[in-house]
C-alpha cells in the first residue's frame, strides 16, 4: 500500500493485523491448485415485429449486460455472484490448510482482485489511530451472525502528511464487523466478519497495478483509490462482494 503501489501489497493487511492481534499469515494455494474459468451464461434475446401497417423504424440496441454466474465454497457453505469472465483459484476443490474456504478471484486477464478465506482466528487491539475515509459503507443482512450485522466498505487509513499503517496510506475494500468509524481518526482496517466456526474475510487492499485505475499514474495513491471507486472494474467487485451469502 505505497503512494505510487508497490508489489506485495496483499501481505500489509496481514503485517498490520499481526501487530495487533491478527492472523500470521496469508494462505498459498498448494501445487495442486487449479484456475477454473467461469462458464458463460448465453442470454437469449428477441425482436419484436411492428405491425404490418405500421412504417419501418430504425433501433439501436443497447450493449447486452456481461454475464454472471455463481461460485460456491468446496464446503458448501457460502455462494456469491461473479463476471463469467473472471476466474476462480482454490486448493484443487479441496479445503484449504486449517480448514475452511481459500478462493481467490481473478480477472480475465489474471490480476488478483479479492480473496475469500473462512475459519479465520483474530484478535483486534487497537493501540493507534490514524486519518481516515470511508469511500463506501453498506449493510449485509444475510450474513447476519450472533445480532451483529457486517457491513461492505471501501476505507482508507493514513495521508501524505499522517502515514497510516504500516507508515504510508493505505486503501481497501472488503466485508467487515468493526462500527463505522467516528471522528477525525480510526483504528487500522479489519476487514472481518464473523461466520462459523471463528471468522471469514472477502476483498483486498487496492492495488494500482492490480485494479485498473484511469488518469494520471504520477497521482497519488489515495487519490488513485478514490478514482477507482468510480469504474465499472470496481462495481463490478462491490457487486460480487455484497453478493456473499449462505449457499442453498
């Protein structure tokens, strides 16, 4: 998470997490591991005939919508939406180490866009604050655990002149638990949710040279964040995220 990205930005989350509590590391996929494409949905579409008197008239059709299929968990337990386009990784079908769900989503062209992981341990201790934005927040009902209800949200932490953590600014978006944050500082970003039997995350730190963002790339990274929120690549993602449900 760099002003101007950097690779390996995956891993900050978790170097963030671990500092204050969180898990010690990030899932690899094993040698097995397998890119299955997502089959397309074919979409029929029909004509209408005018009436015989009536005259001839010229129509534009509208660019027909991308297609969406659905992905369930190798354990069966969760389900979401996604492009038809975009690819899905896992253990070769089987539960990842430690058990739960592993599944990466990646694009078309291969660029890692969020991650799925269940049977999480966490802890959140929150020894520092930093500036902050949210971007987008909204409420996820059907993943509704114990009364508490998780919300989707595209956050910040840090500014140029105020780093955040790990001392630079940092973006992502992702399915959460923690309350909106109040005032003019927040905690770091945990994106958490609770789901059986610990917790379970789904989204990823913004990443310039993973999320295709316009205009110019000398721009700084918060204000390439707040760009992206306004593509169709990212609606596409909050979509797809805020889609996560139980299967069945």
């Amino acid at each position: 998470m760099q002003r101007s990205r950097r690779p390996g930005v995956a891993v900050l989350l978790l170097l963030s997490l671990t500092a204050c509590g969180g898990p010690a590391g990030s899932p690899q996929a094993s040698p097995s591991s397998v890119t299955s494409p997502v089959t397309a949905t074919a979409t029929a579409t029909t004509t209408e005939r005018a009436p015989a008197s009536a005259p001839p008239t010229e129509t534009t059709s509208a660019p027909a919508p991308a297609s969406w299929t659905t992905y369930t968990t190798a354990a069966g337990d969760l389900a979401f939406d996604l492009p038809s386009s975009w690819n899905i990784t896992d253990p070769a079908g089987e539960l990842a180490e430690g058990g739960g769900a592993f599944a990466e989503v990646t694009s078309e062209d291969g660029r890692l866009l969020a991650t799925l992981r269940t049977n999480m341990a966490t802890g959140s201790t929150c020894t520092e604050k930093y500036p902050y934005s949210v971007l987008e927040s909204e409420e996820m009902p059907q993943l509704a655990q114990y009364g508490t209800v998780p919300r989707y949200t595209f956050e910040t932490r840090g500014i140029d002149a105020a780093a955040g953590p790990p001392d630079t600014p940092a973006a992502a978006y992702g399915i959460t638990t923690a309350p909106l944050p109040e005032g003019d500082s927040a905690c770091y970003m945990f994106h958490f949710f609770n789901w059986p039997p610990n917790a379970a995350m789904f989204g990823a730190f913004y990443n310039p040279e993973l999320n295709l963002t316009p205009g110019d790339p000398s721009l700084p990274y918060l204000e390439k964040a707040k760009l992206y929120a306004g593509t169709p690549e990212y609606a596409d993602i909050k979509r797809m995220i805020t889609s996560l449900r139980p299967a069945g």
